[in-house]
C-alpha cells in the first residue's frame, strides 16, 4: 500500500509483546497510529479514532518493527565468506583488509548503498551500527542511512593500535581529532540518525584512546559501543594489555566507557561474561547485544542470556554482520533459540533454554528500549511495523498468529514484507 500520513489505523492479524512471556495476538485488530505514535491495538476499534483512515491488510501480520542492536556497515560486503576462522585470525584476514577498502569514497558509496538499502526492506526499524575508521565514508552511509526512513545510530570507528598500516590511525590524539571533525561536520544535520562513540574493542584501542573516548562521551552526552568478552585468545589478549584490570568489562570501567544508564553502552557478545562482569554490565546500565550467529560462525561460543535476563541486564539482538551472515532479523531470532537450546542441553543444565516468548521480547521491544518507548503496540509506543504475507507457506493446518509468527522464525522461506513504518512513516512498500 501506499500511505502517505502519519495518523492512520492498519487492520490485519497483530502481534506484540505484552511482556517477556506474553505475545499478545488479535486476529482482524486495528492498531492505531497517531502522528507516528501507536494509540494502541484493539479488537474493536474505539469511536475516537473512527474519523481516520484505515487500511485492511486482510490476512497479513502486523508486527512490531525490529532493532538490530549489533551490526557492521562495511562488512556487509564480504558477508557469507571467510566463515571458517576463529575471531583474530577473521579480523586481519578478512575484516580490517576490506575496511581499509573504505578510505576510498568511491567504494564506500557503492558498498554502503548495498547496505542501506537492504537495511530499508528487511525487518529491522532500528539499528546501531559499526563504521570505519573513515570520516568521510562513514558520514557517507549517515546520509543513506537518513535516507532509508530506519532509524539508527552510527559510529565512525575508533583504532589507534593492532590494525596494521591500513586500518590504524597515527595516535591516540589524532583519533580524537578526527573523531571530533566527525561529531562537527553532522552536527545537525539528520533526523532519525545519531553519532554513537566507536571505540572497536580493548585491542584495538590504547589506554590513552580509550581515556580519551570516555572523556569526551561525558562531557558530549554521547553513547558508547564496543565489543567484549567474545572468544577466549581476545580475552586472554585483553589481560595482558590492561593488566591492572579486573576482567575485561572491568577494563573499558576503568577508562570509563561502559557509561551510565541515561546513556547506555552497548556490549557486544558477552559469550564468556560472569558475575563479576554481568555485576558491572548490570551497575551501569548497559545493554547487551547477543549476535548468536557471528558467535556460530566464529566459533566463538554461546553467551548464557537467561543468566543476563535473571540478573535484570538489557538484552538486545545483534546480527553483527559480517560475522553474522546476514542481517535478517528473523534468522537471528532463530539461532538466539537453537544456541540456547544447546547452552542448556550441553552446557549447563541450570540454564533453561529461553522461549520463543523471551526471544520475540528481546528482537522487538528489548532491544528497542534502547532508543526509548519503542518496539510494541502499546500506548505511547513510537509505531515501528512490519506488515508480512506467509499466505504462500501453504499448509492444511488452520493456524493461530502465535504459530505463523513462530513458523516465520523457525522457516522464513516464503515469508515477503509488504510495508514498512518506522515513527508512523511508510519506509518501505512492496506495491
Ligand atoms: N571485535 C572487534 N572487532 C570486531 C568485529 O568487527 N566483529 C566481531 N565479531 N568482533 C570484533
Ligand atoms: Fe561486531
């Protein structure tokens, strides 16, 4: 469909979380939007709202828009390849060689469209996301990102050791330096896309930067991401090069990266955090951002997320492309599930394996907590959607939306996104 307002009631067979343990499902419900805000779902639409349009997407699903807490812009070239080496043998042969491509402007353009637009017409509404090193690309990719209508944030990457000649900048000052032309030259200048502090991960990063980064996140309000506690050599790595610290999250704590809960950190992985970690992950209000396929692909291992979610720490999803091989959401959803089935079946029989329940939690409204009231159809909610057909999953069985929204997780094969909103604002239409 084509809908050009902001204020409007879609029809259709909807789905949200309630809570962690309750998807609430009404078949033929309205859900209204006004000015970009959701007023709610219902199975009767209420009298107020009878004077504004509506659209009847008939069978089709209607679901909360996802957030895609953990992804690389750059690496979405190479996404699908190079999947047989373990973390710090995958970044120097394949990742920091093709981000150092990105100095080139012209490449960057053409990879980054790539990206962009196939950001517009997946299932992600919201995503944070890995640049380069690079200013001039990555503001390249804000702009296109702007121009998609998702809504996100966007770090120019910061790196001052271990990249190799092509993907290191000169010092610890000079990183800030170009970090801070960066911040100048966007000031003002989007919407829906904001500047989040990159520092890559404690390797990558001297004591001095890492300072620096968590200096300049105070005194400019802004939010940091990194990566922690992914795979053992990186942690093991990380003892020595900060060996006054505690454990690994302790590291960006003393530096003061892991920020507060105004201004969350993000943290991707998490795969080998204990108490001692999840105690400062939960003290400081960050999130995590679980990348369950990069964490395959790697052979990486597979984070406790009950654990996390017991401890009352944020948990999002990631897709963290290229690591993870794409950045369809409901693929991640799905080996966010069969990887904490095999936690809890090889690993640790305390550990539950998490419910489609909690993982549908975690892919819309967890991690869309993150940017505020966002991820479900409640009142005051900012409405993100994804309207979906799976009329062509053919099948005898007469089916509830709780199944179809779960078949579409487990089995994504004939599953089409027909529109798309994110603030109220149609971002994509198939017809
Ligand atoms: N740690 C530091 N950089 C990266 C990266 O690009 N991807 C992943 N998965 N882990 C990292
Ligand atoms: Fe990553």
């Amino acid at each position: 469909m084509n809908i050009s307002d902001r204020s409007f009631v879609s029809r259709g067979e909807i789905a949200y979380s309630e809570n962690k343990n309750e998807i609430k499902t009404i078949s033929g419900g309205y859900l209204v939007c006004e000015d970009g805000i959701c007023r709610g779902a219902y199975a009767e639409l209420p009298e107020q709202y009878a004077m504004l349009p509506i659209y009847n997407y008939g069978k089709q699903l209607i679901v909360p828009g996802m957030t895609d807490l953990h992804t690389h812009a750059p690496q979405y070239s190479f996404r699908g390849i190079g999947m047989d080496a373990e973390l710090l043998e995958w970044l120097n042969t394949y990742t920091f060689p093709e981000e150092s491509k990105y100095a080139d402007i012209e490449y960057a353009r053409k990879a980054y469209n790539y990206f962009a637009e196939d950001l517009r017409r997946s299932f992600t509404t919201r995503a944070v996301v890995f640049g380069t090193i690079h200013n001039e690309a990555t503001i390249e990719l804000m702009n296109m990102l702007e121009n998609t209508g998702v809504v996100t944030y966007v770090g120019k990457v910061n790196m001052d050791r271990n990249g190799g000649e092509n993907l290191q900048e000169q010092s610890a000052e000079a990183s800030i330096k170009a970090t801070e032309d960066w911040l100048m030259a966007i000031d003002g200048r989007y919407e829906n896309t904001m500047p989040i502090l990159t520092p890559r991960f404690v390797p990558s990063c001297s004591d001095e930067l890492l300072n620096l980064i968590g200096k300049l996140a105070d005194s400019r309000n802004l939010r940091i991401q990194s990566h922690l506690s992914e795979n053992k050599s990186e942690i093991a790595w990380v003892r020595e090069l900060v060996p006054n610290s505690t454990s690994y999250a302790n590291a960006y704590e003393l530096f003061g990266n892991m920020g507060t809960a105004e201004r969350p950190t993000i943290m991707a992985h998490c795969v080998y955090s204990d108490e001692k970690e999840m105690e400062i992950l939960k003290k400081h209000g960050a999130y995590i951002a679980h990348c369950a396929d990069s964490n395959m692909n790697l052979t990486s291992g597979i984070a406790p997320v009950r654990k996390f979610i017991d401890a009352g720490i944020n948990v999002g999803l990631g897709t963290d492309v290229a690591a993870g091989s794409s950045m369809n959401m409901l693929k991640t959803i799905l080996i966010t599930l069969q990887a904490s089935k095999m936690y809890y079946r090889l690993v640790d029989t305390d550990v539950k394996q998490l419910t489609f329940e909690e993982v549908f939690f975690i892919a819309t409204e967890g991690g869309g907590r993150y940017f505020g009231k966002v991820g479900a159809f409640k009142e005051g909610y900012e409405f993100d959607a994804v309207i979906i057909d799976d009329g062509k999953m053919f099948s005898t069985r007469d089916m509830s939306i709780r199944e179809r929204i779960e078949r579409m997780c487990y089995n994504d094969a004939d599953v089409v996104i027909m529109d798309k909103f994110v603030k109220g604002r149609q971002i994509y239409g198939k017809l």
